[in-house]
C-alpha cells in the first residue's frame, strides 16, 4: 500500500487518488493556430523519466483539489508535494517553467 500526503488531509491510501499527468505542461498561446500534429504533441506526448518528475495529483476521495507532487519513477516515493501557489526548487524533470 501506498501512502501519499495530501497537503490539505494529510496521509491518505493510494486508492483516494487520481494521477493526472506531468506537471508544468504550458497551455498553448494560441491554440487555434495549432496544426492536428501539434495538439497531438501537446495532449498526448509526455516525458517519462527514470528518476524525479513532477505530477499532477488529485485527491478524487477526500478534499477533490489538485496538487503537484514531485515523484521518484523508480522507488514509487513521493519526494516533494506541493500546491499550485507554490512553486518547484529548480533541477526536477517534468518542470518546464
């Protein structure tokens, strides 16, 4: 079983969650310009690091609000977790800003 820290009920059983893809990921500028290849690189291409990366996670069976956690893709440990407000220390993967 994994333990994963809502920052707002505090530690809470995987199955209350829903992943929600990589974090950071910008929203076009002008999404009417994209071309059919260029919203499909925005909505389904995503990095898949081994190692840190930074999600996006909601806490579907408790308080329902998002937040950002920053993963380890290979031990499954939950690093850092933290609200839209605050931003990620600079270095991880998944954090294009």
């Amino acid at each position: 079983m994994l333990l994963i820290t809502c920052p707002n009920c505090g530690p809470r059983d995987e199955t209350e969650f829903h992943y929600g893809g990589q974090a950071h990921v910008p929203y076009p500028e002008d999404p009417s310009a994209l071309s059919d290849a260029e919203w499909s690189r925005y909505l389904f291409y995503r990095e898949n690091p081994k190692g840190l990366f930074a999600e996006r996670w909601v806490h579907s069976a408790g308080c329902r609000k998002w937040f950002n956690a920053l993963r380890d893709t290979v031990t499954y440990e939950f690093k850092t977790i933290y609200t839209g407000e605050k931003p990620l220390t600079a270095g991880a993967k998944g954090d294009s800003q």
